[in-house]
C-alpha cells in the first residue's frame, strides 16, 4: 500500500512542486507535413521564431486546404502550448490523434498540457503511452512523476524518478524530487539527503535549502 502524505508532507511536496515546474516541461516540436506545405513550412518557421499567432495563422490555413492530416493539427496544438492555452492545445492533440492514433509525440505534449491544468491523472495516463511506445525518455518519467506525486501516488513518482536518473544520471532535478519525496513521504533519511546532495553536486543548487532543513541534525 502506498503511503499517503501527512500535512507536513503535503507542504513540502507544494514548495517542491512549484519549484521544479518549469523544469523538462517543454512540448516536442512541430513537424513538417508533407501536405500543405506550404503553409505548414511557414507555420514551422514562425513557430521556431517564437511568432506563435502567426504560426497559428499558417496552420489554420493549412488545415483549411485539407484536415485529414494529424500533423497541422498537432504543431497547432504546439503553438498554443506555448502560448499556455492547455484548453485549446488538448483539443488540437485529441483532434490529431483521431486522425493518426498512436503518435508517441501527441501523447507526450497532451500530457504536459494536462499536467499544467492539474489534470494528473489524465497526464499519468498520456505518459504512461507515451512510454509505452518508447520507454527510453527520462524527460517523460520526469513529468510522469510531477504528474504521480500531483495525483497523490509517491511510490509510483519515486519509481518514475529512478528511472528518470537511470536514463539520464547527471538529470539533477530529478534526483532533487527524489530526494524531496523520499524524505517527506517515505522518511527515508539516508537516501533522501544522499539524492539531495547528488543534486547539489551537479549544480541544483536549490537542493542546499532542502538539505539544511531536512538533512542537517
């Protein structure tokens, strides 16, 4: 049985949780469609110059030439996660997975935009598939674990988090959350403070606060 977390608990996995939100939490990027293209080409070249509404505008010209490809939809669906309008990015990436179900990437990016709404266990859900198709990305165990301790599960973060650190083993912020959880959900002192200082040594150098709170006797 999973432990639930104590008030004291709750606090820390707040702070912590704010902290590390801008961490790995960028989208995939878009993707050059071979129909349309090109609007869709402009819409790319837009988006990677950061003019998102006029990315937008390509896009949605390109799907007025055809919208039976999956790929305007989801660069749309890009775009406006970007501009942090999760709503209307979820109906781009349902609309593009209708079309072409099973693309690791929509599954991916729905799920930060999921995960930025505090819908946590719709976006456990999308990383779990994403990881399904492939299982070699820590920056998705990464956000499957924000998304698991939102939804209360910190044993399943803890496991997202070690396979975070697996794949990727200078990924400092994820033995910083793994620290964090495993002191304030689990009380385990050694390896917390061990993962903590593991961060610190690779330049999280917010793991110092922790430590000095949690860690020094």
């Amino acid at each position: 049985m999973q432990a639930q977390r104590n008030n004291d608990s709750k606090h820390v996995l707040d702070d912590v949780a704010g902290e590390v939100n801008g961490i790995g939490t960028h989208g995939r990027g878009p993707i050059h469609a071979l129909h349309n293209k090109a609007h869709n080409a402009k819409g790319v070249a837009f988006f990677e110059m950061g003019r998102l509404d006029q990315a937008i505008e390509s896009f949605n010209a390109s799907i007025a030439v055809d919208s039976t490809s999956y790929k305007p939809f989801f660069n749309r669906g890009n775009a406006y996660l970007e501009k942090k309008e999760f709503n209307k990015a979820i109906i781009d990436y349902n609309y593009a997975n209708g079309l072409d179900p099973g693309q690791e990437d929509i599954f991916y990016n729905r799920g930060l935009a999921l995960l930025n709404l505090e819908a946590y266990a719709d976006a456990v859900f999308d990383f779990g598939m994403a990881l399904q198709i492939n299982p070699n990305q820590p920056e998705v165990y990464f956000n499957m674990a924000k998304a698991q301790l939102g939804n209360n599960e910190p044993v399943a973060a803890m496991t997202s988090l070690t396979n975070t650190i697996a794949l990727d083993k200078r990924n400092a912020a994820a033995y910083y959350l793994l620290g964090i959880t495993e002191l304030s959900t689990q009380n385990k002192r050694d390896t917390g403070c061990s993962n903590l200082e593991m961060a610190l040594s690779l330049g999280y150098t917010e793991a110092k606060t922790w430590i000095d709170r949690l860690c020094t006797n």
